[in-house]
C-alpha cells in the first residue's frame, strides 16, 4: 500500500515528463507546477499585445512611479520648448518672389511649332534649325477672375519642362494682371488633386481594415503628427528660431502622440518613449559634430530656393540637422516598440529572470531587427537622393569628389548619423526595458496572466 501514495507525496523528478498514465488526480493540487502552467500561455497571446492588439496588463504601481519620475521632466520640457518657440502673434513671413495664384485648366489643343509672340507670324517656310521649338496651347480655365473663359500660351519645349498634351487638367500662375491677357497666366504644372485623394482614401482604408481600432488610432495619431508639423515646426523655423532645436521640441511631441495613441498608455510604451528620446539626441549629436567637421553648409537647391523666398538668411546647416532628426523617428519608433514588447514578455514568460539575462535575451531579439532598420533607411535616403547620385555620377569629378560634394556628404552624414541612432536605439531600448520589467514584482506579474488567458 505504500508504493500507489510515494507519486502523490514526493513525486520524483520526471513524473510530469513521463507519466505511466493519466496524472493523478492530487497532482493538480501540488502547488510548485501550477505557476508554470499558468504563465507561458500569455507569452504567445501577450506578445499581440505589445503591438497594440489589445490592452496591456497594467504595470505595478513601483514602475508607474518610476516611468512616472523619468518622463515627466521630459514631457514638461517638450511641452515649454513649444509653447517657447512658437511665434505667438505673429503671421508667417510672405514670400519676396511673386509666386503668383494658383487657377485650374483644361488644355484643349496643344500644337508644336516655333515660338511666336502674340501678333507674331512666321516667315518662311521652314523654321531656323537653331531655334528651339515651343508648344502652343489653347486652356479653357475652370476657376479664377477668368473662369469659362478661353486662353492661348506658348511654352518653351525644354528637357526640364513637363510635357503637355490635349485633356491634361493643368495649374496656372495668375499674376494680378488684365485677366483677359494672356500675359497674366504661366503655365506651372498638372493638378494632381484627384490622384492624391485617391490614394489616401486606399491607404486609410488598407489600415482600417487590417489594423481595425489600432489601425484607426495609427491614422489619428499621423494626422496629429502633420499638424505639429505644420502648426509648430513650420512657423517657428520661418520666424527664426533654430531649426535643430525646433525639430527635436516638434518630433518630442509626435512621438509622444503618435507612441501612446498607438499603442496605448503602457509601462512598455513609456519604456519605447525613453529609448526613442535617447536615441533622438545620439542622432542630433553626431549629425551637429559631422555636419560641423565636413563643413556643410546646408545649401541644396531647395535651400537657396527658400532662402530667396524669405529675402533673408536662415540657418542652412539646422535645417539640414532638423530633417535628419525627424526623418529617423519613424523608424525609431519601430525599433524601440519591437525591443520593449520582447523584453516584456520574455519577463512574463520566466520572471525568474534577472535584467542581465532579460538583456542579453533582448539584445539575440534585437540583432535581427536592425540589420533591416538600419537598410530600410539607407534605402529611403539613398531614394530621395538618386537625382543628385545620378548628376554628380555624370559630372567625370571622380569619386572621391563625388563623394566629398555638399549634396552626396549631406546625404552620407544624414544616413549615417540616423543609422548610428538606430543600431544603439536597441541595446539603449532593450537595457531599460530589461532594468524596469526587472522591477515588476513576480506576484503582479502572475496576477496579470489570467484576464490575459480569458481574453
């Protein structure tokens, strides 16, 4: 009789493993096994939620007060920075070049031929070889002081010009002018209003259906991210103030919208928040030091363009280190939510875990995301810049001119400098979330697995 009850009061290393028939029934009663069974499930259901799937179990109040120690500084200091830069009161600068207003057309007919004035008429059969050829259109105009009323252009046919046909729906250039005159128009571009409209209608949609709610605040959360743009960047940079530190005040605001409109208010989101910000100043650091050191002066050709439009100077160089800090924060953001929700489900999976080893586990996790970070945003810049690789490739300086050029060096610092940030934004990201899930009590954690289970 004593050999049926040796399993049920010291079973021996292995039973579970290997059991000879089903478990008896005291088994389920032990009380080492039954915090094992109970946490690795929301290890795969939790790691939905690290990316917004769902809400996140609550942290412990002992984290809430620390993240609460940390980001509160740096949210006041984001939140004055802004209210500081902003030109209160005053109007955004006018442009010194007349750009002249926009009015929509319709080309009706476009003919080729030599370029006549108005009046003009050719003599001679055959056109002088040496001239260039021009295209004459014939506009009937949709809006403006000459709405439904008809005009002819001439256009000079130039390699850089658009190539106009009969149909093109097209934008002039209305200078104040006799608008029965058709000196007071300039043919600028194609309307592209439509096509535009068009596609973002599909990509809202493409994100609404796959990303449901989450979906819905991504798009939130990108609408808000335009209008810190447009509504604080913008005008504090046009009245002045310097450009890098604008940007680093503007992106501080968009990744605290666009992070916990996203993914929620989390202890993990918070963690991404510090991990991005750390990052954010690595890359405005080595971009001001390298910008400094190549001497670049931020004089591209939509510089100077913005430059002779304000009549006055502005800080080139901060321009330049202003883009390179928010073009980097998207993909930061992906990094450091990617590496906090890991860490935060490695702890809840085996709260036996110490930092180090939620570290070093974080860091494996890591090492396989940055390698396509860091090559999605190669790829982006080098994209945006083929135009001008593709000039300074013709120009027969040799490569190590090209390379030292003021357009490709602005080019190679700014993808440098964003990818430094976005290899160290993984052990920075990975350290913090690995020292604050470290303090999560393990009590709490098993406490937060069954509203997990049952969801």
């Amino acid at each position: 009789m004593r050999l049926p009850r040796r399993p049920g009061d010291t079973p021996p290393p292995g039973t579970r493993r290997r059991p000879p028939a089903r478990p008896p029934q005291s088994e389920k009663d032990s009380p080492d096994p039954a915090p094992a069974k109970e946490i690795p499930p929301p290890a795969g259901h939790g790691h939905g939620h690290g990316h917004g799937h769902g809400p996140a179990a609550p942290a412990s109040q002992r984290v809430r007060k620390l993240l609460i120690w940390l980001l509160a500084p740096l949210a006041l200091a984001t939140v004055v920075g802004m209210i500081v830069l902003y030109p209160w009161g005053s109007s955004l600068p006018k442009s010194a070049v007349p750009q002249g207003t926009p009015v929509q057309a319709a080309i009706t007919t476009a003919t080729s031929g030599p370029c006549l004035q108005p009046g003009q008429v050719q003599v001679g059969s055959q056109p002088d070889p040496d001239t260039k050829p021009c295209l004459t259109v014939d506009l009937q105009m949709s809006d403006g002081p000459a709405a439904g009323k008809p005009v002819r252009l001439t256009v000079p046919i130039e390699p850089s010009t658009p190539r106009f046909s009969a149909g093109d729906k097209v934008v002039l250039a209305y200078n104040g002018g006799n608008p029965l005159d058709p000196q007071s128009f300039t043919l600028v571009d194609f309307q592209r209003g439509t096509p535009l409209v068009l596609l973002a209608a599909l990509f809202a949609v493409a994100v609404l259906v796959l990303g449901r709610w989450q979906g819905l605040a991504a798009l939130v959360a990108l609408v808000l991210s335009f209008v810190v743009i447009v509504l604080f960047v913008l005008p504090s940079i046009l009245a002045g103030e310097n450009p890098l530190v604008v940007a680093i005040a503007g992106a501080g605001a968009i990744m605290f919208l666009a992070l916990y409109l996203t993914h929620g208010l989390s202890a993990r989101t918070s963690v991404a928040v510090l991990g991005t910000l750390v990052s954010l100043a690595l890359i405005g650091i080595l971009s001001a030091i390298f910008s400094a050191a190549a001497s670049l002066t931020g004089l591209d050709d939509s510089t100077t363009t913005l430059i002779a439009s304000l009549g006055h100077g502005i800080d080139a160089r901060g321009l330049l280190l202003a883009g390179i800090v928010i073009g980097a924060l998207g993909v930061l953001d992906d990094v450091t939510i990617t590496q906090t929700s890991a860490v935060w489900e490695l702890r809840r999976a085996n709260p036996s875990l110490s930092w180090r080893e939620l570290y070093s586990s974080g860091l494996r996790i890591g090492r396989d995301h940055v390698g396509s970070a860091v090559n999605t945003l190669v790829m982006a810049y080098a994209g945006a810049a083929l135009p001008v690789m593709l000039y300074s490739a013709i120009s027969g300086v040799g490569l190590g001119a090209l390379l030292g050029s003021e357009d490709i060096a602005a080019e190679i610092i700014r993808t440098l400098a964003g990818s430094v940030g976005i290899v160290a934004a993984v052990p920075v990201t990975t350290v913090l979330a690995a020292l604050i899930a470290a303090r999560e009590p393990v009590e709490h954690l098993i406490s937060t697995t069954k509203p997990a289970e049952s969801h």
